[in-house]
C-alpha cells in the first residue's frame, strides 16, 4: 500500500493548491459551480437545479385555479409538435384559450404542479414589480436615475442611467452575457453568494439609454434598486404584488445568492409550473388587471410591450410578430415560454429541457414558431 501514499498524497496537495488558487483570484465561486452542474454532468444550469441552491419560499393565499374549457383536451399534438416535444425535451405544453384552460399536457415525469427553472422569464416579473413600484409612490417614474438608489452608480456615464434603461436592456454596462464560459460574469453570478457587490462593481462604458443589449445584470441591478426604493426583500414584495393575488395554486422558489445576503438571483431562477407561469401572462393581456381589480396600472403595461430601441423587446417583455400577429412573451434559457396573443385571447406556456440550436442572442429560435404554429393548427382543427 506504500506505493499508493505518494500518489495520494500528491493528489491532495494539488487539489489543495487549485482552491488556494481559485480564492487568491477570486474565482472560488467555480467550486459551487463544478459541485451543482458541472459535476452532474451538464455544461450550463438546468430545468431542476434550484434543488441545489438557496431559495426563498413565495407562498399562495386563494387559489384560483384556472378553469377546463368546454373542448379541454380534444385535439391531441400535431406529429410536428410531438417531434419538436420530443426533440427538445418539452415538459409541459399548455394552451390557454379565453381564458381556459384548451390543452394541457406533460412529459419527461412532470406533471401540472412539478416545478421547474423559470430562468430569463423571471426578467418579466422583475419589471413588472418596477411598475408597481411606481404604482405604489416607491419609485418616481421610469426615468428616475439609479443614482438615486445605487450609489455606485452617480458618477460619470452612470449617472445618466435610469430604472428605465434597466428594464429595456439599456443600461450600457459592460456587462458580458455568456452562458456556456465558466469564467464569465454570467456564470459568476450565478454561483456568487454576494450578487450585490458583484452589480456594484459593474461599469457603465456606453451612453446608458441608446441602445439595446440583452444583459442579465440590469435586472439583477433593478432588483436592487427595486428593494432599496421599497425597502423590501424582492421576494416579499413578489409574493404580496403577484403571486398571491393572481391566485397562484403553488407555493414557488426563489433562488438566493445565499442566505447571509438574501438577495434574490432576480434574473433567473423561480421554480413553478406551466399554469402558474401563465397567470403573469394574462395578467398583461387585460391590461393589468386581475377578477376586476387594477394589479399593475395599464399604461405601465401598455408601455412594457412596446419597443423602445430595438424591434424585438419593450420593458421586460419579448415582442414577435408571426404570421400577421403581435406575440408577447416571457423567455428563459433552455426555452421556457409563455406566448400571449392578446387579440385571439391565447396564452400558449412551453416549458422543457433545450430549445433549438441558438442563433445568438435576442434571436428568436425556430422552436418558438413550431410552438405557436401547431397550437394554431390544433385549435383549428377542433
């Protein structure tokens, strides 16, 4: 057994050096990193990995679940959906149709209350929070400068950056949006357990307000400027501004950089279920509001979907036109969905483990037209 000491040995002091090494440049989070994805075999986050992290719990009050409509279930899947369901790993598929529920059905070992990572979508709840924010007094308008919250942030070009240009992806921060690269910001926000001080050593190199560019830190960063303008946890103000007055039927996750910091991962990561993450959905297709009652002000929602710079995004919200047709969406990593058409009154909810091959980012993949194309076909067909 002496052969195999030295060996060991050797072993263990590498090892020890590479975390010494990974601490010295700041670069520690990388073990978080190969602990939960890496190590389970995956390149990047995945549908169930909230499992392996922090969260928050966001509780229901009054379910309301959602009702059948009178041909629930009638039409089975196009073969063309069946295939794109199988090729992509769906786990959910759900149609909505005035306001019932028209399909539904669910893959891979789900069913209709298995949580999954919402990933980019939370990006939509975030900003409508920043509309309810200006709703209630907290914040003055979408034009008020995030110097006002985030001290980091009064000098030079940052100081021209407003809450507003968080919401549109326009905030000029050298931010680097990369999914797959274990050395990027993205990544490193991932698995950070201090995302605040991480935003705050962000830099505002371009004139903040001029231009798109699809960046996970302005949300994280309007978070932040959402908690210090209401002085509450992200999470509460959530889960008393939408979660239990849509009458979610779910208690849902939100995953946290830690518990020391407690700061939601406000671009990504809440754990829920297709007819859950619908409710948001129809919630902007009337306008705001919800049984009657005026949840988020119209003119907010009215101003989220529509474009201010670039064709295809407005506050939070993905705009697509398709066959003639204004589609709003709620977009994830790994293609998570929920597709409005306000005028045909459909919500169509994807949720699964991959979408097709990306054609970069802010591009729609071709996924998404199967998705609204075959629920088209199926409610025509009925």
């Amino acid at each position: 057994m002496k052969f195999l000491k030295k060996p060991l040995k050797a072993f263990v002091i590498l090892c020890g050096l590479l975390i010494a090494i990974l601490y010295i440049t700041d670069t520690d989070y990388l073990i978080k990193a190969v602990r939960t994805i890496y190590a389970q075999g995956y390149t990047t986050a995945f549908l169930d990995d909230y499992k392996k992290f922090d969260n928050q719990t966001i509780d229901i009050s009054s379910p309301q679940p959602w009702p059948n409509h009178k041909n629930y279930n009638s039409v089975k899947e196009t073969e063309k959906l069946n295939k794109a369901n199988t090729d992509y790993g769906t786990v959910a598929y759900v149609i909505i149709k005035n306001d019932s529920i028209w399909f539904e059905n669910y893959y891979d070992g789900y069913n209709e209350n298995s949580k999954s990572n919402s990933f980019s979508m939370a990006k939509s709840y975030v900003s409508g929070l920043l509309g309810k924010a200006i709703m209630e007094g907290y914040i003055k308008s979408v034009d008020q400068p995030v110097c006002d919250f985030l001290p980091a942030f009064c000098d030079g070009l940052a100081a021209k950056m407003t809450v507003g240009d968080l919401s549109t992806m326009s905030s000029g921060t050298n931010w680097d949006e990369a999914y797959y690269s274990p050395l990027s910001i993205t990544t490193r926000a991932y698995f950070d357990d201090d995302l605040a001080k991480l935003m705050n050593g962000l830099k505002v190199v371009n004139e903040p307000g001029t231009a798109f560019k699809y960046a996970s830190g302005d949300t994280q960063m309007l978070a932040m400027v959402i908690e210090k303008a209401t002085g509450k946890k992200l999470h509460n103000y959530f889960e008393d501004s939408f979660w239990k007055p849509l009458g979610s039927e779910n208690q849902t996750l939100w995953q946290v950089d830690s518990e020391a910091h407690d700061l939601v991962k406000a671009y990504c990561c809440i754990a829920s279920n297709a007819k859950d993450f619908a409710r948001f959905g129809k919630l902007y297709k009337d306008h705001g509001k919800w049984n009657g009652k005026q949840i988020l002000d119209s003119a907010f929602v009215a101003k989220s979907l529509t474009p201010k710079f670039d064709p295809v995004y407005g506050y939070g919200w993905w705009l697509k036109k398709h066959n003639g047709k204004d589609f709003k969406m709620m977009r994830g990593h790994l293609g998570q969905y929920v597709i409005v058409q306000p005028e045909d009154n459909v919500i169509i909810v994807r949720l699964g483990h991959q979408k097709s091959p990306d054609e970069g980012i802010g591009s729609y993949t071709k996924d998404i037209s199967i998705y609204i194309d075959e629920a088209y076909k199926m409610m025509n067909n009925n």
